[in-house]
C-alpha cells in the first residue's frame, strides 16, 4: 500500500517535472492585442525565448517513402515571443526552413509548412501531447500555409469545393472556374480542435475557441503568430501560469498528421499576474546510467530505442526520442500504467502479429504493454531520468 501511494505521489510531482528542462516562456505586458499583427512594433518588447522540437518517432507512418525521407530528422530550435493584454495571450514563432512548402488545393501530392499551439483544459495533470488523453483534453490551433481554397460555409455551394480537375467542364470553362475561385478563395487556413485522446479530434466549427493565426515566409524563416482570449468556453488561463505545447510540418519532407516536430510541455508565466501556478515545478533526480541499464533488462524485447535494435519493427513505440517531447508524468505513468494512454500502432492489417492495444466488446483499448508497478521507486525513477535523455541533436 505504501509503495502504490509513493507512486502516486510521485506522479503527481513529476506532473511537470520535465517543464525545468526547458526554461519557460514570459507573456510580457502590452496594450490591446485585438490587433497585433507579425511585423509590429510590440513585439519588439517581448525578449526572445529559444525552445527545442524534437521529431515525433513515437509512431511512424506507413508510408516507407515519407519514412526516409524523415530518417535523419535533427532537433530544430525555434524563437518564441510572448505578449497579453490581461485578457488576450499572443505568442510569435520565428524557424528556419530552406524551403517555402505551400499546399495546393487542387493537388494530393504537395504538403504545406504549418505550426500548431497545444493548451491543456485541466491543469493539475498534463495530458499526451498531440491529442491530449482521457480525461484530460487539450484545444489545438493549427495553421498551414495553403493555396486558394474555398468552402461553402453555410452557403451551399458545393460547386467552387471541387477541385477544377474534377470539374466536368471545357479548357474555357475551368479558366473560368479558376478565376472565380481566387477571387472567393482563401487562402489562410486555420482550425481549432478540441482532443481528449487519440482517435477523438473534433474541429470546433463554432465561435467558442476563436484565435487569429498568421504565417509568413522571409530568406528561410517562417514566422507565425496565434492570438487568442485567455478565457474561453474551454480553457481558464487566466491565471497567468500555464502549460503550452507546440509542432511544426515541413512540407518538402511531406510532413502531415504524426509526422511533425514537437516540443514538450513548457510554462507560460504572464506578466502583471500575481497567482500561483497550479504546476508544482520540481525536479526529477534520477541515475540515468542506472536507468539504462533498467531499459535493457526490462524494455528493450519490445522497444527500439538510439541503437538498440533487439526488438522486431512495428512491435512497439520507438522511443528513440521520447526524452524530447514528453514529460516525466506521462513515461512513469506510461510505465506503471500502460493503457492510460493508447496510442494507435501500426496498421493491423499490414501488421497482424504486431498489435499495440487490444479491444473489449465495450470498445475500451487495452495495451498490450504489461504493467511494470513491480519495480522499486528507484528503478522507476531511474527509468524516466533515462527516458528523458532519448533525443536527438539539435539542427546546427
């Protein structure tokens, strides 16, 4: 009974134990951010905060062709500014990408570069990043550069939706069609989901999480920008303390869905607010070389990690840079309760003898991973301090 309530405890400390990691990120104070755009001068107020993204290997896609193109991924460091008026929170994105990936309406091959912001709805526990998990959801902005597109919204005209190469027209008259479709087209693509664990992605269609987005491309840097209200009908930050989490795409390595960069979570402190973080920012203290050797005897039949290859592909999860991108409450809880968090795996039918989680007559998934709350507190917290050393080296 005292170890199950140790280990309790400890997850409850280690809520946002890996947020010490990366320095955290400070909303300086400014006038009406209604609207701020990427070149104002407010921004220059904001000091300039470096945070890493690490390349998403959790799960892989099953495209081969994707896969190595994605294979030597490197860590990309991004600058981050923050500003709020008190009731709005503005964040800018500065990165470097050789090459401007824009997505074109009209074509299945072409991936547009893209960024997204991640905010937890409870804030006493962390959920997954990406899709957050049961029980604790997450609001997702995401903005993509695109081409022309356009959607009825309401209107019913279905027509101007369908790509002109589908259009049962002559050469004049999908002239016609194009012309008609820049001018009503849009190309500033943004959408907003709520998520509460995979498979669970709703965009929210209404005004309830509204935020204005914006990219922009320059010598090799895109810069984006999200503002949006620090209350809304799903999220309280108002509070001035709270976790934020962040992916990029890059288009010209057909990066979309999982395949993105991450970052992992980080605090956002807003300035001029006197309250307390509901976050219990503590360090986790753990032998990694111990942990390593924990990994081989207890995790390495299932799980390819660096170099350690004794597991058969598409078994389980690559951890190889978990470290990166998760915080230290989801690896001790993935470890001591595996199916808290199930993530997809690979294609079952590609994959017959390779499940990741099976499924009760009540739809409930199960992983496949058996629990490993058998092994003393040291082991464990040894495990996740060598856990959070799996990543790769930043892009020079």
């Amino acid at each position: 009974m005292k170890k199950i309530a140790n280990l309790a405890l400890a997850l409850g400390v280690l809520s946002v134990g890996s947020l010490m990691a990366d320095a955290s990120i400070k909303a300086y104070k400014a006038e009406n951010l209604s609207t701020i755009t990427l070149d104002a001068k407010a921004w220059q107020s904001a000091k300039e905060q470096s945070i890493i993204f690490y390349p998403q290997t959790t799960i892989e896609m099953n495209d081969i062709d994707v896969v190595k193109l994605n294979a030597e991924n490197k860590a990309k460091k991004v600058s981050i500014k923050s500003l709020s008026d008190g009731e709005n929170i503005a964040f800018l994105l500065k990165w470097q990408d050789g090459t401007k990936s824009v997505q074109e309406s009209d074509s299945s091959t072409s991936y547009g570069d893209g960024f997204a912001v991640q905010f937890p709805i409870t804030l006493d526990k962390l959920p997954y990043i990406g899709m957050g998990s049961e029980g604790r959801g997450v609001v997702v902005h995401l903005q993509k550069a695109t081409g022309k597109t356009y959607e009825p919204n309401g209107n019913q005209d279905v027509f101007h939706q369908v790509n002109a190469s589908n259009q049962n027209v002559y050469e004049a008259d999908a002239k016609k069609y194009k012309d008609e479709v820049a001018k009503i087209g849009n190309t500033d693509y943004q959408r907003v989901y709520l998520a509460e664990g995979f498979r669970s992605m709703t965009q929210i269609r209404d005004s309830s999480e509204n935020a204005m987005m914006e990219m922009k491309y320059d010598k090799g840097f895109w810069s984006g920008m999200i503002v949006r209200k620090l209350k809304s009908e799903n999220l309280d930050l108002s509070l001035g303390h709270f976790p934020i989490a962040f992916a990029l795409w890059d288009g010209e390595k057909k990066n979309r869905d999982g395949m993105k960069l991450l970052s992992s979570w980080v605090e956002v402190k807003v300035e001029g607010k006197g309250g307390k973080s509901l976050i219990a920012l503590e360090e986790l203290s753990g032998d990694a070389k111990n942990g390593e050797k924990v990994m081989l005897e207890n995790c390495a039949a299932c799980h390819q990690y660096k170099e350690v290859k004794t597991a058969p592909n598409f078994m389980a999860p690559n951890l190889s840079n978990i470290g990166g991108y998760s915080n230290s409450s989801y690896l001790l809880e993935s470890i001591v309760d595996p199916s808290a968090v199930v993530v997809p795996g690979y294609n079952t039918t590609a994959h017959p003898n390779f499940p990741w989680y099976s499924v009760d007559d009540k739809g409930i998934r199960s992983s496949t991973m058996p629990s490993f709350s058998h092994l003393d507190e040291k082991s464990l917290t040894d495990l996740v301090a060598y856990l959070k050393t799996l990543k790769v080296e930043v892009q020079k």
